[in-house]
C-alpha cells in the first residue's frame, strides 16, 4: 500500500538564504502580514544544511570565535536550511518569534486633536482580538527598546507612562498622535487612570526613561545574559566596564540601524589543500578524535581510499590545524593578502597556462593579465596590471550582528579586533551560516611606487592628517574603544574613492546593475607575514546562480582605460558643489567625520557594494575638485583625454 503523502504546511514568509546572512539574519525583525516576528537563533534553524568548503574563511571565523569565548570552538560553515530529498517529509524552516509584542488597534477614535489606538499585549491577542466588543486590526507598534549590546525587549509601556516600572496600574493604555504620526513631540502614551507621557521624553541626551537593559534575547527563545555597561577611558580610550548595565534606547522597528550583520568574506583561490579540506569534510566525524597512529591504521581501511591518496602527514596536518592544535606564533597572512599575491601573479592571456584553464569546468577561480604594453601609455605610469577574472567564487559567513551602530570599520575584511557589542548567534555555537555565490571581475593594479611617492607629498600629508582627526573623533563620539582606530590610510581611501566611481560608470555599459556590482580593496603596504605589497581594486559579481558570470564585466577590462577616464571626470564636479568638495572632515557639528568630499551626489553608492559601508571616501584623492586642495593622485590631463 502506497504511503500517504503528508501535506507540507505553507510557511508565514519566505526569505532568499543571501538574506539570512544580511539583512534577515538571527536577531532582526521582520514584518509580516499579521504581525511582525523576530527572526531565531541557530539552534532553530531545520533542514537540509550542506558544508561548505572553504580553510582560510573557516580558520578566520573560528580565531574571531576564540578571541570572544576564549577557546577553540572549531566551528563548521553551513548553508542555511535547504529542501530535503523528494522522498523526506520533514519540512526545512526557520523559527521566528512573535516580536514586539505590544500591538495598536485600529480603532476609529480621537481625543482631542489626537487620534488613539489601543494598546494589546500578544498574550491577549491570542484569545480575543476584539475591542469593546468590536472586531478591529491589530499592528505591531513600530517603537521597541534595545542597548548597544545588541539586547532586546519590548519597552515597558505602563512603567513609561507613570513613570514608575513599578506601578500596579492596570487600566487601559492608549498611544495619542497628531499630524503624520513621525513627529516625537506630538506622540503621547496615555494610561485611563490619567497618567500622560510624550515619547519625545526618550530622545533626550542621557535621559534614560526606558531603564536599565535586562538583556533579553528574544531571538533565542526569551533567553537572557547579564547585560555589561562598558564606557571608553578618557586616558587611554580603551573600554572599560562601568559595573551596571546598558541604558535602554528607543528604537524603531524598522529603522535601518535596527540590525547591522557582521560577516567575512573570501575570495577562493586554488591552492594545493583545497581538495584535501574538501574530501576531510565527508569524513570529519569518523575521523573526530584520533591519535596519528590509529589515522595511520585507519587510511588503511577501503572506505577512507578517496582520503588516504593524501598521505598520512597531510591529513594529520589538516585535522590537527581543524581542532585549533597545528598554530604557530608566527601570524598567519591576512584574506586579503593571499587573494592580492594570487591576483598579482595570474598568467597573461593567451599563454598555456591561461589557455589550459578554459576548458576546465569545475574550476572556481580563472585569471589572466593583460599584457603590461596593452596598457595605454599615458596610464602605464599609474596603472600597472589589468587582470581579467573569468571566474570566482566568493563564501560569505556571519558572525554576529550590532544595533544602533555597525562597529569599527573593518578593511582587512576577515582580521577584526574582539567588539564587545557583537551580539550572539546562538546560546552555544557550533556552526556558522555561510553561502557561497559564483561571478567574474576585473583586478586593477596600480603602481606601487607611484602611490607611496604621492602618499609622502605635501599635499597628501596634510590631506591625510585631517582624514585621520576626523575619523579619532568619529571613534569618540561613538564610544569605540579608541586602540582599535582603524583608520586604513590615505593609500585605501583613495582605492576606495575611485572604485565607486568606476562601479557608478562602468554599471552603465557592463549589464548589470551598480547594486550588483561588488568591490574588494587592497591597500596592503609591508606584510611582514608574507611579503606582500600592493594596491589594487577588484570589482566583481557574485551570485548564487550562473547569472554572476555573464562576461559583462571581463569584457570591459579589455579597455578599462577609458572607463578610467570617464569615472576621473565623474569625480571632478559633484552637484552638490561648492559644498560636497569644501567639506571639512574634522568639523563634527556636519556629522561626517569619515568622509571628505563625498556624498550621495557623487561617490556614495548602494552599501551592498560597498566593503566599508560607504565610510572612508574622498574625491579630493583621486581628481583635483572646486576646492583645490592639491591632494589629487591623478593628473588634470588624464580625465580630459
């Protein structure tokens, strides 16, 4: 008798796994059409979840891990939950809570000018959701409290409005509003016991009318930890513990500084191990815990054949460099530079090596350089190397995520500092979510010399000490540890600078969209580790499907230069000249204290294209603007060819 064939319950909302490691990740909120949901921590997460191969990324994740938990976590990179095979009932889904919990009716009443609505607790909502024995709607109100250590509650409405979180009142609660409903100073919560309070109460500086942060995780089930205060030292600008919790702060549900997703990101290069890494992953669990003389003994066996071609050393090797034991004290070379010295040394086109790799279609990464004398000359002096990437793959996993402020900048892209407000994944962590997307680009390499020559010249060194004070003020003022400044230098912010405006001119004739196209800078000066030194620019696609390698972007590269030139006379003039170019990056009244001349008129562009959250950028560096600093790298005469 054939069996019956269960009915697979329709989910509540459907989100792209890309999304689930950015802007829908644990912890952030989602509106759906009923209510709105917080989305849940790892440990809630069902499905099909396949690993994903990639050493470098994992080693990184795991040494952030280790410097948060201090120990070895040796966690494992998994997709998000896929669909099970055709023939397995169990359904793949994420958890979400029910958050925030307090809902507004949609009640036609006024009080006055004002219009009210009816505060209702979830709890309520479950068993009657009418309202004097009328059917209304109900909506989630759009106003939620958090810390900075990315805790979160809903706020305590009765204690708000009598001012007191230990009233006893239990009479109904109203939120009054007049004109659009955005102005704080024309929202009251009003208590029928006559108890009055405006919400603009909570924006004033150091108010603290929410109280103190109970360091509530919805997103893990209404779990909680002990929320620690931390302030920076006015002597050496390192946090230090204040002994009592966060303040709570207001916060609109949908507001863009509700969630801030920490991840890190690798470019894949080929290198000798990865087949290795790739074959381990099928054998982990049988292999979790042995000695080397019982791996010697068991390679011998048939079902650890495909393993056991690799040689003995190797795979002692790589499992002892899995559980954290094969660490030298020696620091290892950072993401970016071993994707640098890859992208430097690719073959040039048309040469066997190159050649030899196009037929070859499981490879993730295919490269090949523009011969130096295909440059146009008036560029060679500037631009040293074009590299044509046919082929990439990018893995992205997250581990963590912030409210209120997206954390120190981060430009090595995989190296952060420990950051006290990253909030959690999970309860106990074991596995990291991460994807991996497919895509082309173009590396663009420029003249070492040329670069540390300007970076030394009057002009540019002034230039930079008035970056450098704008960006210790901007740590200040955020209450960042202050020896964790990571300012890149005047080298990254030009590369930066000139990588969006390439982006804003060549989405124009590539096919795809600015949004889609991505950036990695590469400002690496002397590392130590592994000798390598550098600048450069890689702009690429990446995609979960094969539309990230279409070869819009490969066959610009073969005459990148005049896309060059048209980006310089992009750069010269902005719309919002005088102003944008004469804008001083110290002055923190303007609020822009990392950038210089930059703004949404000419050099800001959509942030997911951008590594560094639009931060960092100065059209003053690359072309000379109205304000004549003199600070340019490129000539006038290279933007009027």
């Amino acid at each position: 008798m054939a069996k019956k064939k269960q009915n697979k319950i329709p989910p509540d909302g459907e989100i792209r796994q890309s999304q689930l490691l950015t802007t829908f990740g644990p912890g952030s909120m989602v509106d759906l059409p009923e209510r709105s949901v917080v989305i849940s921590g790892l440990s809630y997460w069902h499905g099909n979840q396949k690993p994903i191969t990639e050493e470098r990324l994992r080693y990184k994740v795991n040494k952030l891990i280790e410097q948060q938990t201090g120990s070895w976590q040796n966690l494992e990179l998994l997709t998000p939950p896929q669909p099970y095979s055709n023939n397995d009932s169990r359904q793949h889904h994420i958890e979400a809570f029910v958050f925030p919990q307090w809902f507004l009716g949609q009640a036609n009443k006024s009080n006055g000018k004002y219009r009210t609505r009816p505060f209702r607790h979830w709890n309520a909502l479950k068993s009657d959701k009418k309202f004097n024995n009328q059917p209304i709607e109900w909506v989630p109100i759009r106003f939620v409290q958090a810390c900075v250590n990315g805790h979160l509650s809903d706020i305590n409405w009765k204690g708000f409005v009598h001012a007191d979180f230990r009233t006893n009142c239990n009479k109904q609660l109203w939120l009054d509003e007049a004109g659009s409903g955005n102005d704080f100073e024309e929202i009251f919560v009003r208590c029928e016991c006559g108890a009055r309070r405006p919400l603009s109460q909570v924006k004033l500086k150091e108010a603290y009318v929410l109280g103190d942060c109970q360091g509530n995780m919805p997103w893990l089930k209404n779990a909680t930890e002990t929320c620690i205060g931390r302030v920076s030292d006015e002597k050496t600008g390192t946090l230090k513990e204040t002994g009592k919790p966060e303040p709570n702060r207001l916060l609109v549900r949908s507001a863009s500084n509700a969630y801030f997703s920490h991840t890190l990101s690798v470019i894949s290069i080929p290198d000798k191990t990865h087949e290795l890494y790739e074959t381990l992953d099928r054998f982990e669990a049988q292999l979790k815990g042995v000695d080397r003389t019982l791996l010697e003994q068991m390679l011998n066996l048939p079902f650890l054949a495909e393993l056991a071609k690799f040689g003995v050393e190797a795979v002692w090797e790589a499992l002892q460099s899995r559980e954290g034991d094969n660490k030298t004290d020696s620091p290892d070379p950072s993401v970016k530079a071993v994707e640098l010295e890859a992208l430097l040394q690719a073959p040039l086109e048309n040469s066997p090596e190159a050649k030899q790799n196009r037929g070859k279609d499981d490879l993730d990464f295919e490269a090949a350089r523009r011969s130096p004398d295909s440059i146009q000359p008036q560029w060679q002096p500037y631009l040293s190397q074009v590299v044509l990437v046919h082929r990439l793959r990018e893995v992205i996993a997250q581990v963590g995520f912030t409210r209120f402020e997206s954390s120190l900048p981060d430009v090595e892209a995989g190296d952060l500092d420990i950051n006290p407000r990253r909030a959690p994944l999970a309860k106990e962590i074991k596995w990291v979510p991460a994807i991996e997307n497919k895509g082309e680009g173009i590396f663009l390499a420029f003249d070492t010399k040329a670069i540390e020559n300007w970076v030394n010249s009057p002009n540019a060194v002034k230039r930079n000490e008035e970056l450098q004070q704008g960006s210790q003020k901007w740590i200040k003022s955020r209450g960042f540890d202050q020896s964790k400044n990571r300012y890149p230098g005047l080298a990254y912010i030009l590369l930066h600078t000139l990588s969006h405006l390439l982006i804003t001119e060549i989405a124009l004739d590539c096919g795809y969209s600015a949004s889609a196209i991505k950036e990695r800078i590469y400002a690496i000066r002397d590392h130590e580790e592994s000798q390598i030194k550098g600048y450069g620019i890689l702009l690429y696609t990446s995609t979960t499907g094969s539309e990230g390698s279409l070869g819009g972007l490969v066959n610009l590269g073969h005459n990148i230069e005049n896309h060059l030139r048209r980006a310089l006379q992009r750069g010269r003039l902005c719309s919002n000249d005088p102003i944008c170019a004469q804008h001083d990056p110290t002055n923190i009244d303007e609020d822009r204290l990392l950038h210089g001349a930059a703004c949404h008129g000419c050099v800001l562009i959509a942030e997911t294209s951008c590594e560094n959250r639009n931060d960092f950028l100065d059209r003053a560096l690359v072309v000379n603007t109205v304000a004549d600093t003199k600070a340019a790298f490129f000539p006038d005469h290279l933007s009027g060819l």
